[in-house]
C-alpha cells in the first residue's frame, strides 16, 4: 500500500472548513461517506478475497491520519529546529526558526484543505478494474432504486427514452466553482414539489433525471478545464464550449477562451494568425455557447446565455484582442494586451473595495466573442476616469507601473468603444500602423498634447505637476482652442531651454532621407503637427465625447511612439544630447525587470 501525496485539487468544502474548525466539531464526518463506500466494496460478495480488498482493509485498521509523523514526512514540510540550528547568531536563530514556522504552518493549510488519492498496491484506487467494476454495479443499483421514488414526466429538454428521462428530480447535485455558490450550489433547488415550488405552480424547473446528471456532468467539466471557462471579478463566471452540427458529435477545440487573461498580446496574436491549423478539428459550421452565471443565493443563476458560429465568435475573439493590444510605454516595440479585469476596472476609481459591477464584465466579454455594442456609458467612465487620474499624476516611482497599466486599459476600453460601434474608418483605423496618417482634429490635438507633454518632461529631466498632460488634459480634450495656443507658447520657451540637436528634433522631426535607423516616412515633430490642423493652425473650440475618445487614443499612442535619431552630423543643430524620455522609459524598465 503506497500513499500518493500529490495535491488533487482544492476541497469542495473549504468555504466551511473554517466554521467548522471554530466550533471544534469531529471533522471525520466528511470522510463517513467515502468510508462507507470502501466498506461496502470489501464486504460485497466476489470482492472481499481480491488483494486491493485485503490492502483496504489494512488501510482502514491502520487509521492513517494526516496528523501522523510518517505521513507528513511524506511532504518534505519546513523543519523549524533543523533552520534554527543551521543559523548562527541568535537573531539569525530567530529568524530562521520564525520563517521555517511560518512556511510549515502554510503548507500544513494547503494540505489539509486538498483532496488526495491513494496508491493501493501501486495502482491508484479509481483505475482498479474491480473497483471499477463494482462501483457501477453498486451506481447502477442504487439509481434504479431512487428511480422508483421520483415522479413521472417529462422535462422539455432531453427526447432519450430511457428510464431516467421520465422521472423529474427534486434535488440537484452541488456545482463546485460557481462565485458565490458555498459549500451547496445545486442548478435549481425547490421549497416543494418541483413542479409547484415558490408559488409559481407549473412554471417552475421540472427536469429529469438523466437530463440533471448530464447538465450537471458538463457544468462540472467546464469547470475544471481552465479553456472553458473565464472568470469575471468575484461574482461571475463564463463557461464556453462548441459542438458540431452533427448527431453526437464531440467539443470542438476552442483553445481562445484560455487568452482573455493572458497579457502577452504577442503570444494571443499569434494564435490567430494561426487559427487555420486547427481547421480541421473545428469546423466553422459549429455552434459556440457561452453561458454567464452566478450565485446570489445558493444556486446557480444564468446572467447571460449567447449562441453563434464558431467561425464568427472566432474572427470576433481575434479582432476583439486586436483592439486591446496596445504598446507598452515600457517595453518600446512591444505589445500588450489588457485583460477583461483590468479593463473594468478601468471604468472605477483605483483600488476600489467594490470593483467595477459584474454588468461590466459581461458587457466586455459579450462584446469580445459576439461583437455586441459596448454602451456609451462606458466611453464616459474611461473618460472621466482619463482626466482625474492624469491630474492627478503619478509621483512614487513605485505606482508607476500601475498608473501606466491603467492608463493603457482605459485607452484599450475606448478603442473597444469605437471597434464594437463600427466609428473606426475601415481604410485608417485608429493603430500603430495609421498613427501618423491620421487627420481627424481631435485625434491630432491627442498627438500635439502628448507631444508637448515629452517636450516638458525633456526641459525639465522629469515629468513634474505642471506637466502638460497632467495639469491641461481634461481642458485641452474638451475646449482645446483655449488651451492650445497658450501651451504651444509655453513649448517654444522650453525647447530654447533644451536647446541643440534634441530641441530642434522635438520641434522640426527626422526626415527619413537623415534617419540613423530605416524609417517608412518622416516623423513628424511639434512644427509638422501643428501644420497638419490647417493653413491658418485653427484648433477646434470643443470637441464631442467621441471626438474626446479619438483625443485619448492619439495621445496614448504618441506617447508610446520611439523617436529615431539622426544620423551623425545630420542635425543641424549638432548633437542630441538632453533628456529624451523615450531613454528614461527603457531606464525605468530595466530597473523594473
């Protein structure tokens, strides 16, 4: 008989473990029904005499408890006299022997709230043939039985005709996994007949049995396959899955539900690119589900239920990850995708104990798999939010990543704005690709803003409070001719401050003729910009809340943009010595990394 200490998977009863501990109840009673089960398998006749039915019982007499020394051993847990003796001076002594403790007691949780299985004479206990074969005797014994006991009908769902899909069940199994679900989450539950439960007579649930075992058999599968499901904040949960058009045909791979958490916009990226491979296994013709569900009160309730091709739910899910991959102030040349998490929360203060509605979540997602329009509202959020939170800047180092992080979901959430509502002109869409080809007012005031904010950063060595970007964008976003003019002002006194080559690169660009680098066209700097608006440089007096949304992604976008250098002796004011903040961000990176 040989213990497997390998971690199953985490207890279906951990949300009560801890109330039970407290009221200091024997917790052997979790363990009575598997108990009873073994017995009945060593005791039924033609499997008392077979040797895992001997090991059982040897097994069961010995009362092996996780408490037990030679079982613990098995976890290779901290050995705190073992640290404090390997230390050397009192204090290490302590310490030592404090962090041993702390691990030990972590593990010692972990394990007792996992579930294990058992090696019984070297062949784990479910894969033994007669174990196997006894427990679906004794399975289908016991469900013949209750089935005599349950009402007869028919529950709208299943045609088999088998015995189990003409009886109605009044109980459901529980559903591990669900938020909010507990320690009981079945998919309905009664307070009186199935069928006249809560008042409502005959338009409660009625559902039968093989109907009940199925649902919930596949509820649980989702569950447990990290590819078939998503979760959304703390209070919802996605489950996909497609299947063929054809009589009992099998899942089809989906393997793009798995990304939506996944921040490399690469590795997403390329899966698309990639999708034809798996042609073969999904068929476009294929129906993809997803069903959005909580549990308020204790079983199961569907926040959302969508159907729709594969095909389509896949050019959806690609274009979806293709507006929300966005580069990364950072890391220069890189991509990043923002997550649906960190998208809603892009629409709500920072570090809010609530965190953003669970309707938010849903929206999200429904927009990234079935192309449904992203409300207005949540255009008005990632703006309010866009103004706030650039007044009020960043001025610890430490928060900069997250101010950063925020600032690219917000832009991404606004690009999926425009993306879901089709107000992206198909021949110029809002990206890296057409950034500098862009024409729209609004869009260029974003870039001039973002442009001049690089520009007072490089006067002054840092970004300051003062900062254009910090102290000017809610006014320039929405009434950028009372604000323009006088900062473009502000600009010419710090670039005489920057002086030399990197003033007059800010100010006039590279052309492409004198870059150090291969560049497809001019860049364009502060002068070229300006003259892009028109003859006369007229800015817009106001802009719209839309035209505010195509400000923030030309200024998220300008910010990110590398500046090329000239190549030597090509700039005419000489060298490009001076703070180039494009430099600081691979700085801040590395030190990051």
């Amino acid at each position: 008989m040989e213990m497997d200490g390998n971690q199953e998977g985490e207890s279906e009863d951990d949300d009560d473990s801890e109330s039970e501990t407290k009221s200091t109840k024997n917790q052997h009673y979790r363990h009575a029904g598997w108990l009873k089960q073994i017995n009945n398998f060593i005791e039924a006749d033609g499997y008392g005499d077979l040797p895992i039915s001997i090991a059982l019982r040897k097994l069961i007499a010995a009362k092996p408890r996780l408490t037990d020394s030679t079982i613990l051993d098995l976890f290779s847990l901290p050995d705190p006299a073992k640290a404090e003796a390997e230390a050397t001076t009192a204090e290490e002594k302590k310490k030592a022997k404090d962090a041993a403790s702390k691990s030990r007691n972590a593990k010692l949780k972990m394990i007792a709230g996992a579930r294990f299985t058992f090696r019984i004479n070297g062949e784990l206990l479910l894969k033994n043939r007669e174990f196997r074969k006894w427990w679906d005797e004794a399975y289908a014994a016991e469900r013949t039985s209750i089935l005599q006991k349950l009402p007869k009908g028919d529950d709208g769902f299943s045609v088999r005709d088998d015995e189990g899909s003409s009886r109605l069940t009044p109980v459901f199994p529980h559903i591990p996994g669900v938020p909010g679900g507990g320690t009981y989450c079945p998919l309905a539950s009664f307070d009186k007949a199935a069928t006249q439960s809560f008042g409502l007579g005959k338009h409660t649930l009625s559902m039968s049995l093989t109907t009940a075992e199925r649902a919930v058999g596949a509820l649980k599968w989702l569950f447990r396959d990290k590819g078939h499901n998503c979760s959304l904040g703390k209070k919802l949960v996605a489950v996909f899955w497609a299947v063929p058009l054809t009589k009992n045909a099998k899942p089809c791979p989906h393997e793009f539900a798995a990304l939506f958490d996944e921040p490399d916009a690469l590795q997403v990226l390329d899966f698309f690119k990639n999708i034809h491979g798996h042609a073969a296994t999904a068929p476009s013709a294929a129906q993809f589900y997803c069903a959005i569900l909580s549990s308020p009160k204790s079983r199961i309730t569907v926040r959302g239920w969508h159907t729709q091709t594969l095909e389509r739910v896949t050019k959806s899910a690609a274009a979806y990850f293709k507006a929300v991959s966005l580069p990364n102030v950072f890391r220069v040349g890189e991509l990043t995708a923002s997550t649906i998490g960190e998208l809603a929360a892009a629409t709500i203060q920072p570090k809010s104990q609530s965190g953003p509605p669970s309707e938010v979540y849903s929206k999200i997602l429904q927009t990234a798999l079935f192309r449904t329009l992203l409300p207005h509202a949540f255009l008005e959020s990632a703006l309010a939010r866009q103004s706030l939170e650039l007044a009020k800047g960043c001025s610890e180092k430490k928060e900069r990543n997250d101010f950063e992080s925020r600032l690219r979901a917000r832009t991404a959430l606004i690009k999926l704005y425009f993306f879901s509502n089709q107000k992206e002109p198909k021949d110029k869409p809002m990206n890296e690709q057409h950034h500098d080809k862009q024409d729209h007012p609004a869009y260029l005031c974003g870039r001039v803003l973002a442009l001049l904010d690089k520009i007072h950063n490089a006067a002054h060595g840092k970004s300051t409070a003062s900062s254009p970007a910090g102290r000017y964008y809610g006014s320039a976003s929405s009434t950028p001719a009372l604000v323009f003019p006088r900062l473009c002002k502000l600009a010419n006194i710090h670039l005489e401050k920057i002086g030399g080559g990197l003033a007059y690169k800010l100010q006039q660009g590279v052309p492409k003729d004198k870059s150090e680098a291969p560049i497809e066209r001019d860049f364009e700097g502060l002068a070229q910009l300006i003259a892009r608006f028109s003859a006369d440089a007229k800015w817009p007096r106001t802009l719209s809340l839309e035209d505010q949304g195509r400000f923030a992604i030309g200024f998220y976008y300008e910010k990110c943009r590398r500046w090329p250098r000239y190549r030597k002796d090509a700039n005419p004011k000489g060298d490009e010595t001076g703070n180039d903040d494009n430099q600081t961000s691979e700085s801040h990176d590395s030190n990051r990394s």
